[in-house]
C-alpha cells in the first residue's frame, strides 16, 4: 500500500474562515447513531487543513459520540499525519505489536494483516498497556470486496450493560496478561517490541511494568498488570478499557484453542492468557458476559473509498469483520496516555481513583 493511493487526486480548496460550512453532518449510518458522519461539500476540500481549522467542532463529536466518519473528501492514507497532529499530536510508533502490520510511512501502518478469513474482536487499542494512543485515524483505499467492515462499540455503554458485581471485581483485581513469544509461533518478541537488542527491550519492560523472562529455547515471557477500567481525561466519563476477553484463549477458535492446549498443556505457557491481577482465574462466564456486551453495543458501517474514521481509543472500542477481495485500510495513531492519565476509572469502597 503507498500513502498516496485512494480514489484518486483532485485539486484541493484553500480552507476560508468558515471551516464548519466545509462540512456537514449526515444520516446516521446505523441504529447505534456511531460512527458520526460529517460529509464534505465536495472532494476538493483538503481534509488535513479544514480539521486544523475546526478541531473544536471534531473534539466535540468525538467526546459525545466516540468516532467520527469523514466522507468525501477524496482522502489518502498520507493524510492521516497531518488529521492527526492537530488533534492529538505526531503520529506514534506501534509498540508491544498483538497483530502483524506493515509500515507504509510517516506513522501509518497497515490496520493489521491479520488473515482475511478471521474476525478481529472489539477492543480498545493497546489498552494493556502502560502507556496507549489516545486516538486513531483510519483511511480507507479500497473496501473489501465483501465483508471487511470496521464494528465499534461505545466503552461507556458497554460498561453500563456489565454486571456491577462483576466490574466491582475486575476493579477490584485488575487484569494481568501473561505472553509467550515462542520461537516460530505467532509474532517474534524482535517483532512485537521492535528491537532485535535484549538490552534495548529489557530496558523498555522496565520502564514500563513489564515483568520479563527469557527462555531457554530464545523466547520471551512478559507478565504486566494493568486496571480494567479507565476515566477518560477530558469527558471524566468511565470506560470498559481492558484486553481481558480480547486475549483470553477462551475466545479463539475451538480448534485453535484445543491445538494450543495440546502443544502447551500449562496455561501460562500459551501464546496468551489473561487472569485476574491476583493470578486468580477469570470464570469463563464472565467472559462470555463481556462478550455479550460488546455484541450488544457493536455498531458497523460500510466503508466508501477515501472514508477516514477518527475513533477516540478510550470511548469506542474497534474490530474488523472478515472479508473477501482485496482491502486496503491503513491507521495512525497519536496522543500517547498513561495509567497516571486515566485513573482506574471506578470508585471502590467509595474512594474517587
């Protein structure tokens, strides 16, 4: 993928002194009302000059609604640097990788090359993290020829429909991921944490609260724990933040799940597996019970070629349908937050966090 294909070069407008009349707001593209749309008048308005010019208005979708679709304005991937920095600063390096993607430039990556046939479930990017993108932007050069859509998901919404009992534990708790990167399965420790220097990424779990291991046959155990829930900084609003369905092998495929388990009997020696902070396990209802919130609240719409998708990485949770035909999608992301940022984003026992 070039950062320059989509669907096609036009001249571009210089952005007037009414940035809002460049844009207006279209029919919901779904019954959840998300993403909101807002359409250009015409193709020749440049999207990278017009956001700069009315970031007001886009944070103010983006606090209410949580993603925002821009359509229309003949985009590329290479404007997504420019989308970004006004919102939320230079584009950031893709760190702690879970999925393959390849850089295409600047910042932007593939959206994943996760293979076709397989679903990618809701999630909020790298929320096990310690450190995570406070928002991303995806461009779309070519839509799949069927299936391949982007489903979201607003996080407060889906915190809403969880048990209190339940989220009173995981705040409680909190969420430990266990990693394995073995030798020739899945993405290499060299590709996930973008260093081939032990020195270099022992240096980087430290400063980050990863616990670190190396094996004896040249792979890597990581342990981190991490809150399940986040308060956003500017809305103050709790979120549902966390991988603890995403990673846990309860959710692959039987078949890949039981072939796993036959080649690593022990739990913590799987590619991933996910227990409460404790070490506790996490009952497998309760994993179906997200699940069936995140299903509940799962909003799709269709991409259009030139589509760019602005997803608040806190508010709405992302995935990817499966698909057939070629797809172009590419993502950036910015504005790097930390724990200290967002809090645990729930009261316990009455304390504020």
């Amino acid at each position: 993928m070039s950062l320059r294909n989509g669907p096609g070069q036009v001249p571009r407008r210089p952005v007037e002194d009414r940035p809002a009349a460049l844009a207006r707001l279209g029919p919901a593209p779904n019954d959840h009302g998300l993403p909101v749309l807002l359409e250009a008048v015409d193709a020749t308005v440049d999207p990278p000059a017009w956001a700069a010019h009315d970031t007001d208005r886009l944070r103010a979708l983006l606090d209410r609604h949580g993603a925002v679709l821009l359509r229309g304005f003949a985009a590329t991937p290479a404007d997504l640097p420019r989308l970004l920095r006004p919102l939320a600063g230079d584009p950031l390096p893709y760190r702690e990788r879970s999925t393959p993607r390849t850089p295409i430039g600047d910042g932007v990556y593939t959206s994943t090359d996760h293979p076709a046939d397989q679903a990618i479930a809701l999630h909020n990017e790298n929320s096990y993290q310690s450190s995570f993108p406070a928002l991303l932007a995806f461009h779309c050069a070519l839509p799949a020829q069927a299936g391949g859509a982007t489903p979201l998901a607003d996080c407060r919404r889906v915190l809403a429909r969880l048990d209190p009992a339940m989220v009173e534990r995981f705040a409680r708790r909190g969420v430990c991921y266990l990693r394995n990167h073995h030798p020739g399965v899945g993405l290499s420790w060299q590709d996930a944490f973008g260093t081939d220097d032990r020195a270099e990424l022992s240096a980087y779990c430290a400063r980050n609260g990863i616990e670190a291991h190396w094996r004896p046959d040249g792979g890597l155990h990581t342990r981190q724990v991490r809150p399940a829930l986040a308060r956003h900084p500017r809305t103050r609003e709790d979120v549902w933040f966390n991988h603890a369905a995403f990673f846990h092998p309860d959710g692959l495929d039987p078949a890949l799940r039981e072939a796993l388990r036959d080649r690593y009997p022990r739990e913590d020696e799987l590619p991933h597996h996910v227990t409460f902070g404790d070490g506790g396990p996490v009952p497998a209802a309760d994993l179906a019970h997200i699940r069936a919130a995140y299903a509940a609240e799962a909003a799709v719409f269709r991409w259009r070629a030139g589509d760019v998708l602005l997803v608040d990485n806190l508010l709405a949770a992302h995935g990817r349908e499966p698909y057939r035909g070629d797809r172009r999608v590419a993502v950036a992301m910015a504005g790097a937050l930390d724990r200290q940022a967002v809090g645990t984003g729930h009261r316990i026992g009455g304390e504020t966090p």
